[in-house]
C-alpha cells in the first residue's frame, strides 16, 4: 500500500514535470535529423529533441550529455521518457549504454481552492508573499522549500518548485491554512 503522503491530494493537478540525467559521454546533435524521433535546428538552439509516438513529452539533448524531460504529468512517466530517449540514442549508435540516474527538478501542479479569494489582505498578513497587480494579476508567495505558490482573486493556483508530491501536498495545506478564514 502506498504511504499517504506520497499520493496527490485530489485537489491538485500536475501540469508538468521537470527532470534531468546525465549520459556523461558527447552526443552529436548535429546528426540528429538523419534519424527518426529525433530532431534539431542548431541555428536556433544548441541541442536536439527526441520525441516519438507514444511519449507524452519531449526530452532535450546537449552535446554534452546532458537530458531534460519536460511536459510529462508525472514524475515516473517524465523518468521513463528520459530511459526511453537513452535507448533511442543507443539504438542509432548515437549514445554508449549507460545507467541514467533521473533527477526531479520541478514540478508543476494547478489547485482550485472552490472560494474566492481577498488577494490585497493575504498580501498584507502572509509572510513571504509579493502581489504588484501593475506586474502580475496573482500573490507570489514562497511557501516552503523550493516552492512558490501563485493564487489568483478566484481561488485558483499553481505551485511551481517542488520536487516531490510530498512537498506539493504539504504546499497545498499551507495555502489552504494561511487563506482560510
């Protein structure tokens, strides 16, 4: 059985996942268009993507090695996209095999609090909280952590910056104590 606090609270939605690997050995990006699911345009960007049918995201590959996989909704999804892309590099002779140690570095998830909320006042009484409307429509508020939470006058939200559920659920809880009542 899964630890509570390892599960999303039902409440939050997960927008995107962040995550890196290394495969510590040169990559030619330059070659990339040669092969199916991967592709490059180094006149814009200095690296290539590798992205097939089935994969949800899309993982960014450097010259260097260095893997990102962004736009999956799950950290166990955006991990597996990172192996997948390994393989594919491996398959076309681009990459050696080798263990890739995925690391989560953001993960964004949406909320709906179901009530409206008095922006200005919450700037006033909450620690940490930033709102310039002239900047932006919504109260910046660094919770915890790496964490950042952004709640807009109709109770809805996005916490960026974690790195765990554990860290979005116990986001979520601070928000919802520090704004009620």
């Amino acid at each position: 059985m899964q630890r509570l606090e390892s599960t999303l609270v039902p409440e939050v939605k997960i927008q995107n996942t962040v995550t890196t690997a290394d495969l510590k050995q040169v990559i030619d990006i330059a070659s990339f268009n040669k092969y199916e699911h991967l592709s490059s345009n180094l006149e814009l960007y200095r690296c290539g993507y590798v992205k097939d049918d089935k994969m949800v995201g899309r993982v960014t590959v450097f010259a260097n090695g260095k893997l990102i996989s962004v736009g999956t909704k799950s950290t166990e999804q955006s991990k597996k996209e990172l192996r997948k892309a390994s393989r594919i590099l491996q398959k076309y002779q681009l990459s050696k095999p080798v263990k890739i140690i995925p690391q989560v570095r953001n993960i964004v998830s949406r909320f709906d609090l179901k009530r409206k909320l008095d922006i200005e006042k919450l700037a006033r009484s909450l620690p940490k909280s930033l709102y310039e409307p002239e900047m932006f429509p919504g109260l910046i508020y660094r919770i915890q952590h790496s964490c950042v939470g952004l709640l807009f006058a109709s109770g809805k939200g996005v916490i960026a910056g974690a790195k765990s559920i554990e860290e979005i659920n116990s986001s979520l809880f601070e928000i919802e104590k520090r704004t009620s009542g």
